[in-house]
C-alpha cells in the first residue's frame, strides 16, 4: 500500500511540473508566458509602455532583441516583412531590449535608438518595442540569444519559441519560416508543427 502511494504521489508530482524546452532552460510549450509590465516603450512615434496583460490581440509575439546585435540587424528586414504580413490581423509584435543600460543617445539599444529605428521603417506598426535594464523579462523568458522569438496564443500560452528561420545570418539561405508559419497556425486555431528551435544571434548582454 505503501509502494501504491508513493507511485501516485510520483505521479502526482510529475503532472504538476513545468519541463523546460529542449533549447529553453526556463519554459517549455504549453506554459504560461510570463508577464511583461511596466517597461518604456515606442510605439511608431509615441513613447508609452508595455504591458502584456493589456493586449486585446489574438496573438502575441514577443521577440528579444538589441540594436546593436549584427544578428538582429540581418533580421530587420525580415522581421518588418512578416509583421507587414499580419497588417490589419489580431497580430501584436512586442520587442523587448536587455541590453540598454541607459539612455545615452550613443547607446544602441536604448529608448532614443529605438525612436530611431521606427523613423527609419525598421520596425512595423503593429509592434511595440520597450526596454527591459534590469533583464528580469528577458532571464523570466529564458531569453539567451537576440533575436529570439516567443508566440503567445490569446490566453498567452506559448505555441513556439526559437529562431525566426532557418538561416539567421543568411536571408538567401532560409527556406523554413518558422515564426511566421507559427503565427498563421495559431490564428487558423491549427497545432503549430515545429513548436522549438534553436534561437541564434549575439549572447543577451544581462547586467550583473
């Protein structure tokens, strides 16, 4: 009777654990992403805030980056394409920044750089890009790399997390778009094939 109890328990046990991904060290597809709140933020030419609880869109992308990252400059582009694509669509894009430590204006990835980028078309206007100093939401994500890529469904679980592609450093290259066929199976309600792949870039710049 013992040995049955302590199976069930195991069992018990089991079920209520969180498996991290297979390239994720803190989440894993199915869970709860965590929550985004309180950062500064531009959205298009206004400064405002970011809070993830707030969005009414069916789904949400959340993609962490930094300015500075050559990675994330090749993806640029690619990113601003496939935001483009979801125009009009219950699709947000929110870009998050561990990197800006402060907001010199030489800095790369603080809020005036940002400004920046939206002026110069880097940046669609259905996203929203903040910076997060403290890297408490980037280490929250298990973020280790820029770009790196989460999309959220309308209850904010996440359906996939990795790279936008097959090929981060060579847009001629990349066959397989995986964020984007990720996204168009979350609002088709349909089960997204590849949920998990390996995000590649610059290492995120935490302050220690």
């Amino acid at each position: 009777m013992r040995q049955w109890t302590l199976s069930l328990a195991v069992v018990a046990l089991i079920a209520g654990t969180s498996f991290a991904g297979k390239y994720n060290t803190k989440l894993g597809i199915g869970d709860k992403a965590p929550a985004i709140a309180g950062i500064t933020a531009v959205a298009g030419d206004k400064e405002t805030t970011i809070d993830l609880a707030d969005l009414k869109e069916d789904v949400a992308v959340v993609a962490f980056l930094a300015n500075h990252c050559p990675a994330v400059q090749l993806n640029e582009d690619r990113l601003v394409d496939v935001a483009k694509s979801f125009k009009g669509k219950s699709v947000k894009f929110v870009g998050v920044t561990c990197s800006a430590t402060s907001d010199d204006e030489k800095n790369e990835d603080a809020i005036p750089a940002i400004k920046t980028k939206f002026k110069e078309g880097k940046y669609a206007g259905n996203t929203v890009y903040g910076v997060d100093p403290s890297g408490k939401i980037g280490k929250a994500y298990g973020a280790t790399r820029t770009p790196e890529f989460f999309v959220l469904d309308k209850t904010r679980t996440i359906k996939y997390m990795g790279a936008m592609d097959d090929s981060v450093m060579d847009e001629k290259k990349a066959t397989k778009n995986y964020l984007k066929t990720a996204i168009e199976n979350v609002l088709a309600n349909e089960t997204v094939e590849v949920t998990e792949t390996r995000a590649q870039g610059c290492n995120v710049n935490y302050k220690r």
